[in-house]
C-alpha cells in the first residue's frame, strides 16, 4: 500500500471524483488533541479541527473511552428499530441547555446538512407555509435543499440545475450594508416575492461559518424575533459550526440574548463522530407525525456516547471560558498584524469567542479585500506545517478553527508560522 502522501494523491484522483475538493496534499496518518501526523511522519499544528468539528480535540480521552465502552454493547439498531438510552439521554441533556423558554425536544440525525433540512421540515409541517428566507453568504449544507438556502452560487449552485424553490435570499450585514438595509431588502422581498404569511422560517447562522466569520448584529437578530412573532414564522439558528463552546457560549445566538425556536447542530456535538440534530420548541417539534423524520443512521449509538461524553468534556474543563481566553489571544495576535506594515495588510480580528477569523487585504488601511489569496496562505502554511482554512465570499478570509483544548504554546506556534508567511509574502 502507499505509504506517501504524492502516491495517495494519485490514487485518490484515479479513485475519487474531483467533486470533493480537498484543502491540502496531506494525508492523515494519527492525531492528538491540535496535532496531526501524516502518512510520511510530518508533524502539523491543526488549526482547522476538521471544519470545526473537534472543540474538544483529536481523540480526547473521555470520548473515546465512551466509544470504546459503546463498542462493547452494540453499534447499531436504528433508533426506528430498537431504541437506546443515551439517545434520549443526550436529547434529555441538549433539551436542557436549549437557549429559549418553554420546553424542547431533540432529535438526530447524521450531517449539519440533514440538521438545517429537517429545521425546515419541522418548520413547514408546523407552520403549512413552505417559504424559506436565508442570508447572502450563509452556509446551509449541500444536499439539495440545503444547497439552495446556501447564499453562493459557486461552487455550491452552479452545476446542479433547478434548486427546490420558495427559497428567498437577502443581504447579510457587512462593510457597506447595515442591518437596516438588510431589514429594508427582507420588507422589498415581502413586497415583490412572497408575502410574509407564505414564509414557514428565517435560518440564519449567528455567526457565518463559510461566508466569512461574519457576526449576526444583535440588532438584526432582535428584529428578526420581532418580525417572526408578528407573522408566524418560525426562527432556525444554524449552529451548525458556532455551536458546542467554538464562540464562548453553548450556542453562538445566546450572545445576542434573542431565543429561536429551532436549532440545527452537527459538527462539534460528537468530537468527530458524525452526529447531527435539531433541538426546538417542544409544540413545534411534535408537529411532525410518526414517520415523517429519522434516517437508518440517524442518531447512532456510538456518535450518542461520543456527544455525551463532549457534554461532560465541555464542562469539566470549562472550554466556554478557555474560547474567551483563546479568542483574545488570537485577536491580540491579529491586532498586531493588522498595525504592522511590514507584511501583507490584513484587517482587524472579527469573530466571537474562539471563532475568529480576518481578511487579506489590497493595501493597508483599507477594506478592499485581496479576493483568492487567502487559499495562496494556507498552502504556504501547510507546506510550514500548519492546517489552516480559508472562507469568505471573496475567499480572501483565513479562519482559525483551533481545538479549544490545544495549549497556548501551540497556539502560538500556529501563529508565528502565519506571520512569518505575511512578512514572506509582502517582500514578493
């Protein structure tokens, strides 16, 4: 078998549709907590944690000592099937810390995508509307539904023909748009294309994951609360990437102190395990009849145990304040960059918690970004040793997605090697 990562990458084009983009030529061989070895033996700091699934960290401990005892019982039965406690635990537990009033029920399924459809389903079948209105920039999945509420067309619309319709998008607050012109588009749109009672739900991302680590205002948050209360809409959070402690909070909206009455969870719930879900008003989750939701894997004993297990991890190393802590150290760090003018211009920190991120910029003191670039950095990163992502609509953003349990030390390892690439790159 190969044991090279210029070998596996050739087989993995002959084998492997180009469909599924892989950020770096790097092939995994073991990981630790926010390190990752390759199948050459290369040490790498991970400043990704697979897409903001590992909060907790590569193979914590408690999680896998959860898995292994899950392993020794059963590994599957379809909850349809034969259920299982800690299905119900977990929902119990997650019903629990839900960030809105009134009672709340939970159920499963496998990826963030399944998560924000069935918000929709749970959203229409409750409401008998089928209208959807989603945010410019956002980031909802890609399965078909999903795809069509994701506010960019390419790569995620493009190739793949009609979308499924009644799906509106409008402005999400940025530079050069205010909440009021996002509010000012939702009320044109309410005007033009669909009247407000024809909408079963507004999702929104608190904070926008690939669109760019862009903060929803409280402001637009709470008028969208009000709008939704007026008309009989229903409120889905997209927690997808900022929940489970990423913004220093559970969920990221619980900055903006306004309740939703869905949320849809995946990525951090399980510390990789796949294991995703939706967590509502308990009226609003039971609108839906026998049948109507589930899926063969949905909910699987091993991801239960493994998301129980990052429930306790979560709290017993207080990880909600170790992101506070994380995300000044990187703001402080970027700050710094920012006033710097011998390296490349990059803007101030944005971001919540230890959900930060910040733009390569065209000149210094300025706004406009250096569209592409920001993916030029991560591959110099790697080839340094450092994971790292890009996102935004510009694909100018690098965002840092570090393990809330790596250590500072490593963290500022991972740092040094992106300034050391600013200061590089600007004498090009």
């Amino acid at each position: 078998m190969s044991t090279t990562n210029k070998d596996l990458l050739a087989r993995r084009n002959n084998a492997v549709p180009r469909g599924v983009a892989t950020s770096t030529p790097v092939f995994a061989d073991r990981a630790e907590n926010a390190e990752l070895w390759d199948v050459e033996g290369r040490r790498y700091v991970d400043f990704a944690g697979g897409i903001a699934v590992l909060n907790v960290g590569h193979r914590h401990p408690k999680v896998m000592d959860a898995v292994k005892k899950q392993l020794e019982r059963f590994t599957h039965t379809a909850f349809q099937v034969s259920a299982y406690e800690s299905y119900i635990e977990l929902a119990e537990k997650l019903n629990a810390r839900a960030p809105f009033s009134g009672p709340a029920k939970t159920i499963f399924f496998t990826t963030g995508g399944e998560a924000t459809e069935n918000a929709v389903k749970i959203a229409r079948a409750a409401t008998g509307r089928n209208g959807v209105i989603a945010f410019c920039g956002g980031f909802h999945g890609r399965t078909l539904l999903a795809s069509a509420m994701t506010g960019k067309v390419l790569p995620y619309k493009a190739p793949f023909g009609t979308l499924p319709g009644e799906v509106y998008h409008v402005p999400f607050p940025d530079h050069d748009i205010t909440v009021e012109d996002s509010l000012k588009m939702l009320h044109f749109l309410f005007a033009a294309d669909i009247a407000p009672s024809n909408v079963a739900a507004i999702i929104i991302e608190p904070v926008q994951g690939e669109g760019g680590f862009r903060v929803a205002p409280t402001a637009l948050l709470k008028h969208l609360r009000t709008l939704c209360d007026q008309h009989g809409i229903k409120l889905i959070a997209d927690e997808v990437q900022s929940g489970f402690g990423r913004t220093g909070k559970l969920f990221g909206i619980e900055h903006s102190g306004v309740e939703p009455d869905l949320i849809s969870v995946a990525k951090s719930l399980a510390g990789g395990m796949p294991l995703s879900g939706v967590i509502g008003r308990a009226d609003l989750m039971d609108s839906v009849p026998p049948g109507g939701l589930g899926g063969t894997y949905a909910g699987a004993p091993l991801a239960c145990a493994a998301a129980l297990a990052v429930l306790d991890v979560i709290d017993e190393e207080k990880l909600l304040d170790r992101a506070n802590a994380m995300g000044e150290r990187l703001k402080a760090r970027i700050t710094g960059w920012h006033k710097r003018t011998d390296m490349l211009p990059v803007s101030m920190p944005r971001g919540l918690g230890a959900m930060i991120a910040f733009d390569i910029l065209e000149r210094h003191a300025g706004e406009e970004q250096r569209a592409g670039f920001a993916s030029k950095v991560c591959a110099r990163a790697c080839e340094k040793g450092l994971i790292l992502l890009a996102c935004g609509v510009k694909g100018a953003t690098i965002r840092i997605l570090t393990p809330l349990t790596a250590s500072d030390a490593l963290i500022d390892e991972g740092l040094d090697i992106i300034e050391q690439i600013l200061i590089e790159d600007a004498k090009v």
